[in-house]
C-alpha cells in the first residue's frame, strides 16, 4: 500500500511540476562557518549518540538531486526525521520545506522517511556530511552522474587522526585528452569521473586505471558517451588513455521522416539510423546553433532530442506574439551535428499546397515567392461621411446597411523569378491554400502627393483585413480631402512577405457641384465612343451649379453620356440632389433641373433622385430608370422616351426602380418598355415623411404613343384613404402600337383596414386607341370598398381590351370595384369586361391570379389577360358604363340543354340543366343530386347517356355555384372525385383529395364554400384528368446561372396553374451558395453551383419533385 502511495504522489506531484513555473535556485549563505557549527555539535554530543544507518542506498530525484528513501518503522525512518544538517565539500546546503526547489542546487529536503539532496556542486565525487540529533555524523561520496551514494565514514569510524588520501596522475595521451572530476586529497572508496574527450575524426579506444605502486588494475566503468569512473583504491592510481580513428557513419535526408504531431505544432523528424537522435551535439538553423531542451518546445532557436523516439521535435509555429527567432520555416537551412557521424545539411521546403518536404540545400533559401494583389475600388467618400463601411443613417434619408468598399485582396504562391498566372491567384481568406499571419498583415493609407494631395494630409481612415475574408475595407471618419492611395502588405506562417499594387481612394468636400463633376475628364469611355460615369463622385451632390446658359441649378448631361451609376450594389445608392416638402413639388416650386438631351440614351442605375430635382426628358433623349429611386417629377417632352426596370440589351424585365413622385408624358412624348411602380406614400421623401399621394404615377397629357410592353401600378393607400391611381390619360389620345401591351392596376387598399382600391386607369377627354392591348384591374382591398377599372369619360378602341373590377367583402358592407365607371365608349374587338364580387369575408379572393407582385416578379401574369372576340352588334356597348358581369361581352348563358365543347372534362355531349336552391351552412352550401332527379332527366332524355349539369342557388336567388356529373356514375357505392372547370378555359382544376361517394339511396350530397363550376368525375376520367395536370408541374429550365448577390424566381412553367397546388416545399442543396425562400425566390450568396429543389404537392395529395441546378457567378 505504502508503495503505491508513493508512486500516486510522485505522479501527482510530476503533474504539479508541469504546471508550476520553475524555481529558481538558492545559494545558501557562508557554507564554511555553518559547517564548523555542524561539526562543532556533533562533537559535543558523540558521547551520548547512535550510530548512523549505514545501509544507505540513493537514486535520482525526478526533480533533480538525489534521493534517499526508508520505509516508515525503519531505524533510517527515524534517522531522517532527525536530520539538523547536510554540509558538501565543506559548504553547508539549506534546508527546505518543499521537495520542489531540489535540483540542481543548495538544499536539501528531510521529511516522512525521504531525505532529497540538491547537486549543486562542481567538484564530482563530492563528501557530504549529514548530521542528526542524537545520531553520529555520516559521511557519504556521492556522485552525480549515476546518482549513488557510498559510506565513506560513520561516526564509529572517526577518530582523533585524519584518514589517508591519495593522488590520481594521468598518462600522457595522443589523439585526445583526459579530465579528472579530482587528482589529490582523494579518499578509498571515493568514486572518480573520468571525461575523455577525443580529437576530430577520433574516438575512446581505452581508458584504463592501475595502482602506481602494486600495478594492480582498478575495475572501471563507462557510465555514458566518454565518461568513466572508478571507485579509488588505498593508493595512488594512475589513468591511461588511448584513442583510435574512426571513419563517420554518413547519414543522408533519405533518413529523414519528417512528420507533425496530431495537432500541427511540432515538426517530428525521424530517423532511420538508429540511436542517431541520442548521438546529436547540435543543431544549426540558418549560421545559429539552437538550443536543446529537455521538454517540448513552442517556438524558434530551440529543439528537443527524443532520444526514445530516435528523432528531433521543432515548433511548427511560434506561441509568442514576438519571437526573437521564428520557428522553423520554408526555406531555412538546417545543419545537424552527431557523434559518429557526418555533417548532416538540408534545407526545409514547404510548398503552395502546404507540403513540407526537406531537399539538398543549394544556396537558394526558400525556391517560392508570395505574392498579393488587390482588386476592385473604393467609391469615393465625403469629408465627415459617417460608417463608410457599416451601418449608416446618412443626412440624405433613411437607416442603411453601407458598404463602399468592393475590394478583394488575392494571392499567389509561386517559384521564385516566375510570374503568376491567372490560375495562380486565389482569394485570400479562411479557404485559402497559403496560410496567412493576420498579426504581420498591415494596409497602408498614403496621400497621393503626384496628383496634388498634400504629403501631410490625414485620411481619417484605417484599412480592415482579416484573413476570414478577403474583403479590404475602410473604417474611420474621412478627415482631408484629397486622393489617397491604399495598399497591403502581408506575411505567411513562413514568413514570406508581400505587397500589393496601390488603389486610389478619392475623399470630397462635399461642396462639389454636379456641373463640375458631370464634365467628360470625369467619365469613363466605352469602345463604342459613349461615356459612363462610374461610379458618381462624391457619392452624395446637393449642389447643381449650372452649365445651362441663362439658368441657375440647371445641368445639361453631357450627349454621349449612356450609363450613370449610384454604385454597383443593388441597394446602395447615389444622391442627387436634397429634399424639399411635397407641397412645393406639387406648386411646381423645384429648384434644380437635369435635362436629357437630344441623342442621349441614359440609364440611370443605383441612384437616388431627391424631390429637388426635375428631369426633363428633352425631343430625341431617352431615360431609363434600373434599381433607381425617383423622388420628385420626370417630364417627358415630345420626342423624348422613359423606360423603367428594363434591360434592352438583353430584351427583358427587371425590378428595383421606383418612381414616387409623377412621370408627366407631355404630347409627342414616348413610354417604351417600362415597369413602372410607385412607393409614393410608404418610402420617406429623403429625410421627410410629409407626402400622402393618390394622384396617377403617370399622367399622360395630349398625344402619347406606347411602344413594346408598358405596366404601371399604383401604390398602397395612404393617409388619403384611397389607392394611387396608375395611370391618367387627358386631352388627347394613348396609342398603343401595333403589338404593344399597357397593363395598368389601381393602387391597393390593404395597408390600413378600410381604405378603398385604386383606379387603375382615369380618362378626361381622351382615347386610347391603336393594334395593341389595354388591361386595366382595379386595386383590391381589405375590408373598404375595391377599386375601379376604368373610370372618367372618353372611348377605348384597342385591338383588345381587359377590364376587371376588384373583388370586395362582406364584413363592412363593402362596394365592389366596377369594370367600367363613368362615360366610356368601348369599341374594342376582343373584350373581357366584367365587376367584381362581393365575397364572404375570409374566402380568397379569386382574382388573386391576376395581380401583378411588383419588386418580386418583374411583369404582371401577362397569360391570365383572356379575352374573347364579340359580336359586331355587342363591340359598341354604347356609353352607359355598366358592362354586365358575364366577364365576356355578348356571350349568352344557356341552362337548358346544349351542345358542349367538352370542357367538363366528360365525353358526354348531351347536357341538361336543373335548379335547386341550396342550403347555408357555417360550411358552405350544401346541395344534394338525389335520384328522382337522376332517374326524371334520364327517363325524359330515352338514355342514360346524359349530363346533369345542377345550378345551386342562394336564398336571394343568385347562383351559388354549378356542379355537373354523368348519370351513368351515379351509382350505389361508387366513389367520385371532384374538380374545378376553369370558366374561361373550361380546364379542370384539382380541388382536394376527398372521395364523394354515391349513397344507397343512389344521391349524392355535397357542400361548397367557394363559388364557380365544379364537375364529378369517375375514378377513370379524374385519374386521366389528374395526370395531365401532373404533367404541368415543371420547370421551363433545368439549370440556369446568376450573378453573385442577385436573385431569381423558380422558373414555373406558364402551364402550371397555381390553383392545383397545395403547396411548395423549396430546398437548397448547398446553403452557403443560394438561399431560397418560401415562395421561390432565390437569392445567391457566392460563387458555386447548387441545386434548388421544389417538392410540389398538389390538392389531390400527389407529390412531385423539380429540381434545377442554379451555377452562381
């Protein structure tokens, strides 16, 4: 038990040592005087004492020192216990309460049967006297290189006379020298060291030792590499050396295992020559010998030999913020020095994969070069501009997530003299293959003296690199103004060094004047002769100046001026201009204008135009708005055009820009190819909030021409209480070109609980004419009364025409929209006209396929505008403004028996039509086909080959819905599906999954809480009806590519109708490269290839799963 004891205590212990700091040694005082005082007490008491234990055997502390131990009930037990003093070589040791400061120092630890003896002595053997209260002194040799102790005297043994000593001479040696540990005064039976130190190239053939007088030859032992001792006989001695040559075993970096331990911070270096690790003298790193430790190392000038493990430990990294030498790193030189063997140089080598490998040193250093580069740029700032990088609430409106700075920092790795290819350079962040030093990577901000900024001007700003990211940004308050140039330098974990090319950095007054700034030497010249300004500079200009003769605030854009950019992040903006009250925009009261002039085809991208500005679209000029916020009012002159969210290089839609003050289309003037929405009431007007806005997003005053596809909407319903109007057209007449579409939607009422929807369109005296289409829906609502269509005075003479009033409800006695409002003359020959419905509150609206979502979907559902030919006689429908409800002018209902075009998804051809009026539930309204009536139609028809086509009504008597089945399904038992027939198409549409199922009495019974047509159908014709449905739930593309940070819709296929669907599940297959929601958007976040992943579950309960490979650029 005891045994174990002492060996948990000596672990716990060697765990305490660990974790302690080392302590430092303590010289005792005087040794000699305190010695005397030992020796002088114990004379005092050698009549009285016992004899010393003499069975005295001693090992190496783990601490350091020797170790002399007794068990507990041992005469030595109590030996140690009464220990007073330990003098060596005549110096007295300290004594000491903890066993920790014993080492290779002047103390010494008496306690619990242990006696621990630090070696701080030179001279080795040494004498050490140890003297115990009530005990004789005993004197011990102790000798340090094997830690043993031999009794030299105890107290019986000393007398009045001096014990004899004798001399230890040393031959004369050749090829080497001999070192004695004493040559006089040497007591019998001390132990003696003999160091042998050969010549180069020269190793130990014999060390011998014989008495001088008899001859007799002394036993003597090699206790490690060239050291001897021998234990002094009672004589003189004399020691003989004799040294051989020897040729040095070669080693060579073949030999060499070079590993890392399992955490990667020591290099292992292995050796195939046995005990070669054991045989190393030295190590030298680049002309530098380091040091060896006798523990692990944690940084540079230091290695451990693990003479267990044949191999050499080096730190693969440095623990310490500021090494006075680094750890090892590729291209150090290493020189390794081993007893018996040659001269061992390499040369470490570590790859631009991270592969370490040692190679023969050819003068060299390290063969790879790092290098850095940065791209991108950093829009300009303003002096004062606040969170350059960050979040913002900047003077020109509004809280906004900034980041200015489009900067990448790339690197490259390759063999020294080589430049890199493109191949070469990766972006240097966290998935970077070089291994950067975050703590030695620095940006520097210079002014740019060349192009005038005084050297002593001060930036303001500190340049942000982490090595998670290889963004270059920019922190700080711009302070000077003037043009800076900003750099880096960086450092990997082998010490390579680099630095980048300079990138401008432009800090304005913020005083500039968009006159001074517009002028050419500003822009940036297309092959194709045409300028860009990109980006504006500064980024925010209130002030106009004028290059108009004869005007104030008044800026001409130069010609050939064909892009304008804010930035190029969607979201963040350029301002042009300040904000001023709505009232003075509305009195016409603006003080700065920009005119586009005769030959200029400006797009205007990323920018803000605040309400103090009027454009003026000049005859010839053209203006497109792209991801643009206009504040203020754009006028069109004759001859100029306007387009909105539409990219004409690629022929399509986009979305992002908005318009929340007016477009005003005078005569002459030009709309092309424009999505024009309005956020008049709900996006503040710079810093204010004073606008509620119900007036048209565009006025059309005179002749206005519309050319390709032209959608507008209003906006939500402000504190007016009534949705924006689209679309107002005056005085003069609309035309719409061969071809071209113009889709108008009152502003919705859906913000506020009671407000009432918009009018889609508004004509005063005026015609809308021409071979195109005109759709007109008025703005739906919540609980207020739903919006117009058309309404005014004035004649529509399209190739077609589309007008539907908004649907309503019945919780506050609503009103619902009208198709037609007023004295409007409709001449079209394609027509849809009809109101809207008044439906139950909390039933969907059922013309929600025909809203246009504006900044989701960049054009309206431009396949749900149907419309059917009409009658010469019905194609004038005079000018009463009350179009009916049928939904298409001039087509007649017939419930009694009639030819069918198969669209009820039967091939019955015979239909007959009864009434019957249904019963309200809290459910719905339930109907029952019973069968007597069955059995009447069918005995009046001679056939069972028959439709029953039930029209169920409402107690006011109007139709609540139809629902159509064969007779010959009308079966005991039988179950039966029901659908949906689309009243325009005459398409099915699934409706649930449910089975009808026809009762014994041969009836069937069934609740409805929607409207419309519905029809029963056998398992037979609803599977056939379903699959072919199922064949519609497909995407238009399987894979397709978008740029980084930009989004894009699942491509349904126009085929699918929504109202089969149950739902949609959307799945990324890698979430760090796109992001879908919900409804389909997708959104990608950086550059890879993905898959999107749509499982649709129809209303029948089947399932199907798209998928599309999305490749993010």
């Amino acid at each position: 038990m005891r045994s174990r004891w002492k060996k948990v205590t000596a672990l716990f212990m060697a765990a305490v040592l660990v974790l302690m700091p080392q302590v430092s040694s303590v010289y005792a005082a005087n040794g000699s005087e305190q010695n005397r005082k030992v020796q002088t007490q114990a004379a005092g008491q050698a009549g009285e004492e016992k004899e010393p234990p003499t069975d005295v055997s001693a090992s190496s502390y783990f601490l350091g020192g020797f170790s002399i131990n007794y068990y507990y009930g041992t005469e030595g037990y109590e030996w140690i216990s009464k220990i007073s003093g330990v003098s060596i070589n005549n110096h007295a040791w300290e004594k000491t309460g903890s066993s920790f400061n014993i080492g290779n120092n002047n103390y010494y630890y008496a306690n619990d049967g242990y006696l621990h003896i630090g070696e701080g002595f030179e001279t080795n053997p040494a004498t050490c006297v140890i003297t115990a209260d009530g005990y004789k002194p005993l004197t011990l040799s102790l000798d340090k290189t094997n830690h043993s102790a031999t009794v030299v005297a105890n107290g019986s043994e000393s007398g009045d006379g001096e014990e004899q000593t004798y001399e230890v001479s040393v031959d004369e040696t050749v090829n080497g020298s001999i070192a004695l540990s004493a040559t006089s005064g040497v007591k019998a039976g001390s132990k003696v060291t003999v160091t042998a130190t050969p010549d180069s190239h020269y190793t130990v053939d014999e060390i011998s030792v014989r008495g001088t007088v008899s001859g007799t030859k002394v036993e003597v032992n090699n206790t490690s590499a060239n050291i001897y001792t021998f234990t002094m006989p009672k004589e003189d001695v004399t020691v003989t050396g004799t040294f051989k040559e020897y040729t040095p075993e070669n080693v060579t970096i073949d030999g060499i295992k070079l590993e890392t331990d399992i955490f990667g911070n020591t290099w292992y270096m292995k050796f195939t020559n046995a005990g070669y690790a054991a045989a190393v003298t030295d190590v030298i790193v680049n002309d530098v010998s380091w040091e060896a430790k006798a523990y692990s190392v944690s940084g540079g000038g230091a290695y451990r030999k693990n003479a267990e493990e044949n191999r050499l430990e080096f730190a693969k990294m440095d623990f310490s913020s500021n090494p006075t030498i680094p750890a090892l790193k590729s291209g150090d030189v290493i020189t390794i020095k081993a007893d018996g063997y040659t001269d061992l140089t390499f040369k470490l080598v570590i790859d631009n994969d991270g592969k370490a490998t040692l190679v023969e040193d050819d003068g060299k250093g390290d063969p790879y070069e790092l290098h850095v580069k940065i791209d991108g740029s950093f829009e300009a700032a303003v002096v004062g501009q606040k969170d350059y990088d960050g979040v913002s609430s900047a003077s020109v409106g509004g809280s906004s997530s900034n980041k200015n700075s489009a900067v990448k920092v790339y690197g490259a790795l390759v063999e020294k003299d080589t430049e890199p290819a493109d191949s070469d350079w990766e972006e240097l962040d966290n998935m970077s293959k070089i291994n950067l030093d975050g703590s030695k990577c620095s940006v520097s901000i210079v002014p740019d003296t060349e192009n005038g900024t005084p050297k002593d001007s001060d930036s303001g700003m500190e340049g942000v690199y982490m090595t998670i990211s290889s963004d270059l940004t920019l922190n700080g308050t711009p302070k000077d103004a003037g043009q800076y140039l900003i750099s880096i330098t960086i450092a990997d974990d082998q010490g390579r060094t680099a630095t980048s090319n300079a990138l401008p950095f432009r800090i304005y007054t913020g005083k500039e004047t968009l006159a001074d700034q517009i002028s050419v030497k500003n822009l940036k010249q297309y092959e194709s002769g045409l300028y860009a300004w990109d980006i504006m500079e500064p980024w925010v200009i209130e002030n106009f100046g004028s290059n108009v003769e004869g005007q104030e605030e008044s800026v001409r854009v130069p010609k050939d001026l064909e892009a304008w950019f804010g930035s190029h992040e969607s979201g963040t903006y350029g301002y042009l201009g300040y904000d001023i009250p709505w009232k003075q925009v509305v009195a016409n009261h603006i003080p700065q204008t920009l005119y586009i002039p005769d030959g200029c085809n400006l797009t205007l991208t990323n920018m803000e135009v605040l309400s103090s500005v009027r454009i003026v679209i000049e005859k010839g000029g053209k203006l497109t708005l792209s991801d643009s916020v206009v504040q203020g009012i754009i006028e069109v002159k004759e001859g100029g055009t306007f387009s909105m969210n539409y990219d004409a290089y690629s022929g399509t839609f986009t979305t992002g820009a908005s318009v929340c003050g007016q477009i005003r289309m005078e005569d002459g003037a030009i709309l092309e190819n424009a999505a024009i929405y309005s956020h008049t009431n709900y996006l503040a007007n710079g810093n204010t909030a004073d606008r509620s806005n119900a007036e048209a997003v565009v006025l059309a005053n005179g002749n206005v021409t519309v050319k390709g596809q032209v959608f507008v909407e209003g906006d939500s319903a402000g504190s007016e209480g009534i949705g924006q109007t689209a679309l107002r057209v005056q005085n003069g007449t609309l035309t719409l070109e061969e071809g071209a579409t113009l889709v108008t939607y009152g502003g919705d009422g859906t913000v506020n609980l009671y407000s009432e929807g918009g009018h889609a369109l508004e004509l005063e005296n005026a015609t809308i004419t021409g071979k195109g289409k005109l759709v007109a829906i008025g703005g739906y609502v919540l609980w207020g009364d739903s919006g117009t269509a058309v309404t005014g005075n004035g004649n529509i003479s399209t190739e077609e025409v589309f007008l539907q009033g908004a649907t309503a409800y019945t919780s506050n006695k609503a009103v619902p929209g009208k198709a037609v409002n007023g004295e409007i003359k409709i001449t079209s020959y394609k027509q849809h006209i009809a109101d809207g419905t008044l439906l139950v509150t909390g039933v969907d609206d059922s013309l929600a396929n025909l809203y246009w979502k504006t900044g989701i979907h960049p054009v309206p559902p431009l396949d749900q505008f149907t419309t059917f030919p009409v009658d010469d006689g019905s194609k004038d429908n005079g000018s009463t403004g009350d179009n009916g409800n049928s939904g298409n002018n001039g087509t007649s209902k017939d419930n009694e028996s009639s030819e069918s075009n198969g669209t009820s998804g039967s091939d019955q051809s015979k239909i007959t039509s009864v009434e019957v009026k249904g019963i309200e539930k809290k459910s719905g309204i339930s109907t029952s086909i019973s069968a007597e009536t069955i059995k009447n139609i069918t005995d009046n028809a001679g056939t069972t080959d028959v439709t029953i086509k039930q029209e169920v009504k409402k107690e006011d008597g109007s139709t609540a819905y139809t629902v159509e089945v064969k007779a010959t399904d009308i079966k005991a038992g039988n179950d039966l599906k029901l659908m949906k027939k689309d009243a325009k198409t005459g398409k099915l549409i699934l409706v649930d999954k449910k089975n009808y199922t026809v009762l014994k009495d041969g009836s069937i019974n069934l609740t409805m809480k929607n409207g419309g047509d519905y029809v029963l159908l056998n398992s037979t014709d609803a599977k056939a009806a379903a699959n072919e449905i199922k064949k519609t739930v497909k995407a238009t593309k399987s894979s397709t590519n978008v740029k980084q940070k930009k989004t894009t819709e699942f491509p349904w296929s126009n085929k699918l109708n929504m109202e089969n669907v149950e739902k949609i599940t959307y799945t990324t297959s890698k979430k760090s490269v796109l992001a879908v929601n919900k409804n389909g958007k997708i959104t990608a976040k950086k550059k890879g290839t993905a898959k999107v992943k749509a499982v649709v579950t129809l209303k029948d309960g089947t399932v199907k799963t798209v998928t599309m490979k999305v490749k993010v650029k």
